[in-house]
C-alpha cells in the first residue's frame, strides 16, 4: 500500500513539475508572456490599467 502511494504521489508531483517548469520557460522566452494556462483559457497578458483601454465598446453592454 504504502508503495502504491509513493508511486502515485511521485509521478503526480512529477507531472506538475513538469508542467510548472514549461509554464515558467514560457513566461521567460516567449514575447507575449503567455503561460500553458493562459493558452488554455485563451486569455492573453497586458499591461494597460482599466482605465487606459482604447476600445471600451467591449465592456458595454
């Protein structure tokens, strides 16, 4: 059992090792800054404050 345990854990906290080092070499070398969650949710990352967003038609219902 407690083998069983061990390798379940191992390979769970490897896969999100993994995953964790890939998102941060993205945020680092990729221009847009964009993280495996960011593809994911299809979001994208900005630096412009609310107020300062040119087309704010998109927010008007």
């Amino acid at each position: 059992m407690f083998l069983h345990v061990f390798i379940v854990s191992l390979m769970c906290g490897l896969t999100l090792g993994i995953a964790l080092i890939v998102s941060v070499f993205m945020v680092v070398f990729r221009k847009d800054k964009r993280s495996l969650h960011d593809m994911m949710a299809g979001t994208y990352v900005t630096y412009a404050k609310p107020d300062e967003i040119e087309d704010k038609q998109a927010f008007v219902n």
